[in-house]
C-alpha cells in the first residue's frame, strides 16, 4: 500500500511543481514581496496537496466498530462520519447527552483544510498579480529595464557603455513625460492628466506602497480568520495560545486543538425506528494538520513584522524629497562626479524633484536591489550629465579639462558640498584625498573605460 501511495505522491507533486511555474519571481520587486507571492504561497500549495493525498487517496479517520456491527458497515461508518463531521470530548467528562451540546465541540474545519489553503495561496499571490496588471501599463517596464541593466554583455567595456548610455536616455525621456502634482496648467488639461493618472510622477511609488500595504492587510486578516476557521474561540489569539499549550505540556485531550478522537453520531433507520449509534474515530490527518497551522502562525507572525518595517523603510525613502536627494547625492559622490559649486545644491534639487521625479527614484532603487550599486551608480552618473547638459549647454566642459579657476568645483573639495545631504553613516562611502576607488570607474576620466 505504501509503494503505490508513494509513486502517486511523487508524480502529483512534479506535476504542481510545473503548474506553480507563473508564481516565479519577476525583477520588478523585492525579498519581502517574494516571502509573500512566491515562498508562502508555494508552501500553501504543497501542503494542500500533500493534505489533499491523505484524505482522498489514503484513510484520514479510523473509527472503532462494536462487535454487532457487520464488517461491511466499516466503510459506511468511516464514510459518514467524515463527511458529517464530528465532535471532541475530554475523556475526563462524560459524553455529551443533547444534540445541541455535541454542536458546541463539533469538529467540522478538517474536510475544508485543503480548500482553505489553495484560497490562502491565492490571497498571497493577489497582490503581486495587480501589481503586474497595473505597473506594465505605466510605460515604465520595470522588468525589462532590470534585464537590460543585468545583460551579460556588459562585461564588455564597449557594450556596458553603449548599454548605460541607453538606459539613461530612455529612463531621462520617460520620466520627463510624467507630470507632476501642482503644475500651472488650465483645468481641462489638469482634467484630461488625472484622467491617465498611470503617467503620474509618484504612480509606481504610490503603486507599490499600497502593494506592500495589501501584502501586510492580507496576512493579519488571514490570522484573523484562523481563528474562526479552526472554531478556537476560547483563545483571544490563536497561535499564542496553542504554543502556550505545547509549552505548558497541555495534550490535546484537554485543550481540543486538532483532536485525534473524537466522536461521531449516526441515525440510522430499522424497521420504521431511527437509531442512533456513537462510534468512537481517530483523525490521523490533524496530525499533520495541526503541525501545518502552528507553523502557518508562526511564519504569519513574522511575516507581518517584516512587511510592515518594509512598508516604513519604502515610504520613508522615496516620499520625502530630502531623502530621495540625500539618496542621489549619495550616488553622484560613489560616481567621483565634479560639481559646480555655486549651483550644485539647486541643480541637485532640480534633477530629483523635475527630471527623474518620484518614480525614478524607485526605478533606481530597483536597479540597485537587482543590478548593484555600481550599475546605479553609472545610470545616475549618465543621467545627471544628460541633465547639466539640457539646464546648461553653454556651461558645460568637456570632463577632466576644468582649470583650477573655472566653474567647476576642484575633486578634492567635491564632497563638502554633499556633507549636508549625507548623513554620517554614509561617511564610509567618502574616498580620501589622493586615493582612487578600488571599486568604481571615474565618470570624468576622457577614455570612458570601466
């Protein structure tokens, strides 16, 4: 019996194995997205067809017969009793006498475990699904941004070059088409822009945050409803309480979380008289059940912690203008890029707030997640050249021929025009006088090699 249970099991597996292929992670998201869509609704799904197995291919409940029971009512009995559900009593009280007692123990969550779960793998994976249908069509493609920046042909200097140059260029003339909030416009124009607000400045990051924002909503309600889909009443919450009996040694005889017996009435018809008859059954399955929510819970709990502190960090970073420039700032100071001093705080604040906008700054958090800090670093070099070179195409030299007096700011005093943006912490990142980064190419140098 187990030979063929087990082949069974391995080809019902694979097969689910190729089906789950659509929940694959995508380069337009990060870690604590993947926990949700991918990892957690993959394990859903596992552990609903590994349930799934157990109760219509093998015996999920075993019910103990007494010796005036013929041995073709077996079937029937176990049969019954699994589809009209049963009921838990401590062994310590005596059986419950009314029918309306018997209801308050009924035992009924276990035939719906499975279902219950692929509805909960779903609700993970939602998220990540409108979040697909609704940034693609912003003109913005994240993912083919982020496999264009992760070509493998840039390892090649030439083509890593060519590769940047383009980048800049396309993500530069997408963003300036993307209006801001509080523009000077007539009212019909203000009308017709909110009518496509997908070409919003800040629609991925507002997009994105209220993604998160479902992720976070979506676990908490799923421990909410676990309570009511286990019928664990008796506890405010319920993982608490259960890891509070198994800390505590409470069996489950007395506390009736997953019970392994329970009973079962059957009213059964003899010569014109109903009978009832209770039979004593074993739930083998909320073995394995039980060790499936206690984990749910546990991973649930932590998942919520993770997500929201995600949800802050995200916010946090790209809603204020101060921390999207320190975070540019940050890049143009790993670039080794020269400044003009007199304009630099001005042109800074304009190339964050007008050429790239919200939405760049998350696109460029997004190239940094999946592409490195050096492609970042090189992108936003690129574009802040595009930048002087539309504000100031009369000022603008040719990089590494500026003479001590001219416009631009010496290397050497570079960074002080940043110390305001930057925090302490980022002092790390600040090469020393005289010394060259180990790590990044200098965007001025004239040969253009990396």
């Amino acid at each position: 019996m187990i030979g063929p249970f087990i082949i069974m099991a391995r080809m019902v597996f694979s097969e689910v194995v190729g089906t789950l292929s659509f929940l694959r992670p995508e380069p337009d998201d990060n870690m604590v997205d993947r926990l949700h869509y991918y990892y957690t609704s993959t394990f859903l799904l596992v552990t609903a067809v590994l349930i799934s197995l157990k109760m219509f291919g093998g015996r999920p409940i075993e019910c103990w017969l007494p010796a005036e029971y013929k041995a073709s009512w077996e079937d029937y009995t176990e049969t019954y009793c699994w589809a009209r559900s049963t009921y838990w009593a401590p062994f310590k009280d005596p059986i419950p006498e009314t029918g309306e007692e018997r209801e308050v123990n009924l035992i009924s969550y276990y035939q719906w475990a499975p279902f219950g779960l692929i509805l909960c793998a779903f609700c993970f994976y939602a998220p990540c699904l409108i979040w697909r249908l609704m940034y693609d069509r912003s003109g913005i493609r994240i993912r083919d941004i982020v496999q264009f920046a992760n070509d493998r042909s840039n390892i090649q200097p030439a083509a890593r070059e060519a590769n940047i140059r383009g980048l800049a260029a396309h993500l530069g003339s997408v963003f300036k088409h993307r209006f801001r909030h509080g523009t000077k416009h007539p009212l019909h124009h203000k009308i017709f822009k909110y009518l496509n607000i997908r070409y919003y400045e800040a629609y991925l990051t507002y997009l994105y945050l209220f993604i998160k924002a479902m992720f976070f909503m979506n676990v908490v309600l799923q421990m909410f409803l676990m309570n009511k889909f286990l019928q664990t009443d008796d506890y405010d919450i319920y993982g608490f309480g259960v890891l509070k009996d198994l800390i505590n040694r409470k069996p489950w005889q007395d506390s009736g979380n997953f019970a392994r017996i329970s009973y079962c009435d059957m009213d059964i018809r003899i010569l014109g008289n109903v009978q009832r008859h209770t039979v004593q059954c074993v739930l083998v399955i909320n073995i394995f059940t039980e060790k499936v929510f206690v984990l749910l819970w546990i991973w649930y709990t932590m998942l919520a912690s993770v997500t929201f502190i995600s949800l802050c960090l995200w916010a946090s970073d790209l809603i204020p203008l101060e921390r999207r420039k320190r975070y540019i700032a940050r890049r143009l100071e790993l670039a080794d890029v020269e400044f003009n001093k007199k304009t630099v705080q001005k042109d800074l604040t304009e190339f964050t707030r007008d050429y790239i906008k919200m939405d760049g700054a998350f696109v460029l958090n997004m190239i940094t997640i999946h592409c490195g800090l050096l492609m970042c670093t090189e992108i936003v070099d690129k574009m802040w050249e595009d930048f002087l070179s539309e504000k100031h195409p009369e000022g603008v030299k040719t990089p590494g021929v500026d003479s001590p007096g001219g416009p631009f700011m010496p290397p050497r005093r570079k960074t002080s025009v940043l110390v305001p943006l930057i925090s302490r912490d980022d002092g790390l990142l600040t090469p020393q006088p005289g010394m060259d980064s180990p790590f990044l190419r200098p965007p001025s140098s004239a040969g253009g090699n990396k």
